[in-house]
C-alpha cells in the first residue's frame, strides 16, 4: 500500500524594501540647478579659450610699407635775366648814371669811362632793374672790370645748389616740381625743370653739384630774388 508523503511547502519569501537612508537621499533640485549651471559655465569658457587660441593662431596682417621720403633739393630765387657789366678797356669813371634800384631800358648809358682809347660809353644789355652798383664816379678801373649788375626782376627762376650725383638722375627738363618759400611761411609754388647742368660745379666749400634751372609761374610780390627755397623732386 502507497502511502503519500505529505507535501512540504516551503515558506513565501518577501522581498521587502528598505526606506533610503537620511544619507542617500536625492540631491535636492537647487542643487542639481547649481551642478548643471556650473557646467555650462565650463563649457562657454572652454569654448571661448578655443576661439582665443583660434585667434593667436592666425598669423596678423602684413604691415604697410612705409612712404619713401621725398627726395629734396635747395636753391635760391634769382631774376631770370641778370648780368655784370662793365668796362672792356678800363680807365677812370668820367660819370655814373647807374643808381641802384632804378629802373633802366636796354641801351640806357650807366657810366663813361676814359681809357687809352677814348671815351667808352658803357650800357644796360636790357631793359630791368640796377640790382647793384659797385664803383663811384672818379674811380680808376682795370680792363673788364664790372661798374653795375642790371637784372629783369619781373621774372624769376630758381636755381638749386646741392643736386648731387644721387639727386641729378631724379630730374629732367621738363619735369613738374613743388618749391616752397621759407621765408614766406613755406608759400607752395610750382616750377618747371627748363636746365639740368651735364656736368657738376665745384662750390667754394669743395663739394660738387648739377646746377638745376626751376622756372616759376604766377609768383606773387612777396616773393623776392635771394630768398631761399626747398624743391621736392618725384621719387
């Protein structure tokens, strides 16, 4: 005879959950703000150290050439017509008529001069002004000797004194140049190359220049012969 075993029921297990601990509690959601907001601040600052980077990195922008400096030349306001004259044979100044300052026409008589050979009348080659007037009536003078300087003051040139060998190949004739006045507040005047010298002149201190002629259009009253200028040449 079968006898049945009685069954054996093993107990019900319970899972049963344990109430979080005051230490594990959940961030409060200030905080959590206060993590996220923290950490997009590190993102915006690491992006803008990168564009920093970025910057730094890009190489600057050539800088300009500088100007070249302008080539300038020196010179003095002289007439246009100007000469010396004087006696050919020499003797002693009968009469002088040469006044300085007046104004005289060509073939205008200056001074008679008595020589060896006779009575020599000596005379203006143009019409201008006596700029100076060096003799006096009764003196005695060497053959070629000169009595006045008569010069066309109504048009005046400039005439340049220091175009060395490194300036004369900057000018031409021809050429336009800007020369100003010192003595007239730096007055602006234009100019027209008319002569470059083909060979240099020794000056009194040794150093030698081309000689450069600068024709000058509408010149005002106030610009004299003798004044000193400046020319600015093209590079």
């Amino acid at each position: 005879m079968l006898v049945d075993e009685p069954q054996v029921h093993e107990p019900e297990r319970r899972v049963v959950s344990t109430p979080p601990t005051a230490g594990a509690r959940r961030a409060p959601i200030w905080r959590q703000r206060r993590v996220l907001i923290g950490g997009l601040g590190t993102l915006v600052l690491a992006t803008i150290a990168v564009v920093v980077l970025s910057a730094s990195a890009t190489p600057p922008p050539p800088a300009a050439a500088p100007a070249p400096a302008a080539l300038i030349a020196h010179g003095q306001v002289l007439p246009v017509q100007q000469a010396r004259v004087g006696t050919v044979n020499g003797g002693q100044v009968q009469q002088l008529d040469a006044i300085l300052g007046s104004e005289v026409s060509a073939q205008t008589p200056l001074a008679w001069v008595i020589g060896p050979s006779g009575t020599e009348i000596v005379t203006a080659p143009f019409s201008g002004s006596v700029t100076n007037v060096l003799v006096h009536a009764g003196d005695t003078l060497v053959p070629g000797a000169t009595i006045a300087v008569v010069a066309n003051m109504h048009a005046l040139q400039v005439e340049t004194s220091d175009v060395d060998e490194f300036l004369v190949g900057h000018v031409s004739v021809g050429q336009r140049v800007q020369v100003t006045v010192d003595a007239l507040d730096n007055l602006a005047l234009a100019g027209i190359v008319t002569n470059v010298a083909l060979l240099p002149q020794t000056a009194a201190s040794g150093s030698q220049a081309y000689p450069v002629i600068v024709s000058l259009s509408g010149v005002p009253p106030a610009v004299h012969a003798g004044m000193s200028v400046r020319m600015t040449l093209p590079d």
